[in-house]
C-alpha cells in the first residue's frame, strides 16, 4: 500500500470513527508530510495530530487508528527488531516465564518506551497466538496479560525500590504512581500489537470499526459506562450553565420592565407635554426555575444516571430546582442533590430509598397524573419544565390532558428522548404523540445535548 493509499484510507478511517476532519484539513496533513522526516514514525504521528485532532478526547481514538494505518511492525520502515539475550535482558522469545516476569519489573519501575513496546511485541508474539483452525490463527491481549500477571509485581518491585524505608511515605506513592502508569503503558502496548497482527490478517478497515470507540461528547447516553460517566461529569458543568444563561435570556427577551412614569413625563416636558417617547424600567435579574421530570427505569438507566448528574450541576444555577423520578410512581427525588452531598452517594441513597417503583414496568401515564396529583404546585409562570425518557410506556394510556395541562402551566416545557429518532413510534414508543404537546428533542449524547441547549435561545 502506498503512502498516499495509507493517508486516504487514514483520514477516512478518522471520519468513520467520528472524528471531525474536513477536505481542507486533510490537505494540510498532506502539506504537513513534505516538511517531516517520514522515517520518523513519531515525527509522522505529530504532523498527523497537529493538523487532524482538535480536541483533546479525540486523540485516544487517533492514536489508535494511526497505529493501524502506521503500524511500528516487524519489518519495513518502521521496523521493531529485538533482540537476542543481552546482559540485561532475557531472550524475549525463550526464557522461561520467571525471568521474563523479572526483566517486566524493571521495566515498569524505569524502562523506555522503546523498550516497553519491544516486550509487548515480542509478548504478543510468544503468549498472544491461539489457534482458531486450520491456517486460522486468532491473538489476544487477556493471554499475553495472563501469563505475565503484571499487576502481581507490585509487592516485590516496592520492597526493592524501598529497601527498608519506611512503607507509607511519600517515596511509596511515588512508586506505587510510577508502577500503576508503566503497567497502564504495557497494557496498551500489548492491546496495539494485537490490533495490528489482526489488522494485518483480517484487514485495517475490519478491525478499525470495532478498534475505536467515539468520542466522549459522541457517545450514546444509553450506552455509556460507569467509567464514561466519571468523565462526563467534566462535561455536565458547563452544559448547566449555559442551559440556565439560554432559558434567563429567553426570559428577557419575551418581557419588558415595567412603565417609568417619571422619566416618560419629563421626556414629554420636550414635547410640550406630549408623552412621544415611552420610558420602561429594565427588568430585574432572573434566575429561572427548573422542574426536572426523569424517567429512571431500568432501559434508560444509563441516560437517567446521567440526567441526574445533569440535575445535581444544574442546582447552582437556578433559583429553585425541583427533581422528580419515576417508573410507574413518580417521587420527588430533590432531597438527594442537598448542596454539598457526593453525587454518587446520592444516586445510591435515590436507588435505595426513592419511591417510583410500583409494579416494576414504565407507565409514563400513570407516572403524570400522579405528578399533577400530588404535585401539580411544582409548575407556575415561572417554571421551565423538563421531561426526560424514552416515551415508552408498555402500551398503557399517555394522559396526554395532563401533560397538556402541565406544560399550559409553565414557562418553558421541552422533552428530551435519548432514543435515535428511527426508533420514534415503533413498538410501545409514543413519542409522536407526546411530541404534539411537548416539543421533543432526540438527545443521544452530548454534542445533541449541546445543539439543543443553543437551538433554545
């Protein structure tokens, strides 16, 4: 393949994948090739991300792929060739697994990178291969991570970098921080080589599809992990913010302050008492309310934990937030978000001790007549009202009148569904119809998030 073929199907890997790159930019990554050293395959790499990656959350996924497109393989021209046996190193592909345990130690209290990715391919190579038929052959990192057991060294590695200090102390984190990212580098490493041998045996394009996942702000909500919402909370704060700054600008473009009666009789005094010119006093300054409607069953638990996040940052922004869940009750779930609590101290006091659940399957109709019921007060002039679910209510009565009456009550009412919009309509879903009283937005991840807080203003 020739290095124009490895750039096009590159850059189109990079777009496949979610990755925002334009014509123009990936004309500039071309530009960027003539001035480089191409044997430099990390001087490749910069040129690549300097002109391609925007964000900081789209380079995991861009390193990635360029390790597919670019591989450091055993042979060409950015060839990774170890060695025999030295004095300090084992013979990677025959020494028994003891010594090789015992050379992986010391890289992971100071070795190189070269020299990690050297071990990790030649790891791969002994430990990663499984046969899956005749001619058929399959590799795996969980082999190669089994057989070294690396997070196993961690015991030895500190009684020798410590050597009778005292355990506990500062020169113990530094070592337990120093072992726990070279073992976080080995890991990858090893994941890297075996991308690249499948690569090589099934195809780039096979393996590029399922190799990287989307970035952050692109992941469906539905889909995320615990993990995913760790990092999400970095993204929820900012969101609240500017939905509070969208709805308070709404707020005051659709009202003007009251008459000033004084300044309107002076102005007139120019006129010959004829009031031309009308004076208004400005408005005064307007923090919304919120009134947070979430659906929390079990098939959108993903997208409830993170509304509810979404719900915690948002109380720093409103005059009044009120949170209500609900499965087939619906229960005010404020009182877990008090100012100060740990968010996820929070969702597992709500999982616990919230009442939503009656007989376990969505009623989102019997879910709003209990809300107007018990509390309709909640919704006033001054309220925005947000609704949060899939609109899937098991072939039950939508109430449609009460939500109607709810929304005719507030300020502001939206609905946000995090299923795709094909899926609108099709078994339970009665999205179509709630949409008719309610505008509904499709809302999977957090760049449609971030698109709907803007299409409010």
């Amino acid at each position: 393949m020739s290095l124009v073929d490895r750039h096009v199907g590159f850059v189109h890997a990079l777009r496949a994948a979610g990755l925002p790159v334009s014509l123009a930019e990936g004309l500039d990554a071309a530009r960027a090739l003539r001035v480089i050293d191409l044997t430099e395959r990390e001087s490749l790499r910069a040129a690549y991300a300097a002109t391609l990656v925007k964000r900081p959350s789209f380079r995991p996924g861009f390193d990635v792929l360029f390790d597919l497109w670019f591989p450091a393989s055993t042979s060409g021209l950015y060839a990774i060739r170890p060695g025999g046996e030295t004095e300090d190193r084992p013979d990677l592909a025959h020494a028994p697994v003891p010594e090789l345990r015992a050379y992986l130690a010391r890289l992971l209290t100071g070795g190189t990178d070269a020299e990690m990715r050297e071990f990790a391919r030649a790891m791969v190579e002994r430990f990663g291969r499984q046969e899956a038929g005749p001619g058929r052959q399959n590799w795996f990192s969980y082999s190669v991570l089994r057989a070294l057991s690396p997070e196993t060294l961690m015991a030895g590695i500190l009684r020798e970098v410590l050597a009778g200090q005292e355990r506990g102390g500062l020169a113990e984190k530094t070592a337990r921080q120093r072992v726990t990212a070279n073992t976080a580098r080995l890991e990858e490493a090893v994941a890297t080589d075996v991308r690249r041998r499948i690569a090589e045996d099934s195809g780039i394009e096979r393996i590029a599809r399922s190799a990287v996942r989307p970035p952050l702000e692109q992941l469906d909500f539905l889909r995320v992990t615990k993990a995913d919402l760790a990092r999400l909370r970095r993204e929820v704060h900012p969101l609240a913010r500017r939905l509070a700054a969208r709805l308070t600008i709404k707020h005051r473009r659709g009202r003007r302050g009251r008459l000033d009666f004084r300044r309107t009789v002076r102005a007139s005094l120019q006129s010959g008492g004829v009031p031309l010119t009308t004076h208004f006093r400005p408005p005064r300054p307007h923090k919304p309310e919120l009134v947070i409607l979430c659906d929390t069953s079990d098939s959108v638990s993903s997208f409830a934990h993170f509304t509810l996040l979404l719900t915690y940052a948002l109380r720093e922004q409103f005059t009044k937030v009120r949170a209500f869940g609900f499965v087939d009750r619906v229960d005010e779930i404020t009182r877990f978000f008090v100012p100060g609590a740990d968010v996820v101290d929070a969702m597992t006091r709500l999982a616990n001790e919230a009442d939503m659940v009656r007989f376990g399957r969505t009623n989102y109709g019997h879910s709003l007549e209990g809300f107007a019921e018990r509390y309709g007060d909640a919704i006033g002039p001054k309220t925005s009202l947000l609704i949060l679910g899939d609109a899937r209510s098991n072939y039950q009565p939508p109430a449609l009148d009460v939500l109607r009456s709810l929304a005719g009550r507030a300020r502001h009412a939206y609905w946000l569904n995090p299923e795709p919009r094909a899926q609108w309509d099709t078994g339970d879903s009665i999205a179509t119809d709630y949409d008719t009283v309610v505008p509904m937005y499709e809302c999977r991840n957090v760049v449609q998030l971030t698109a709907f807080i803007e299409s409010i203003a």
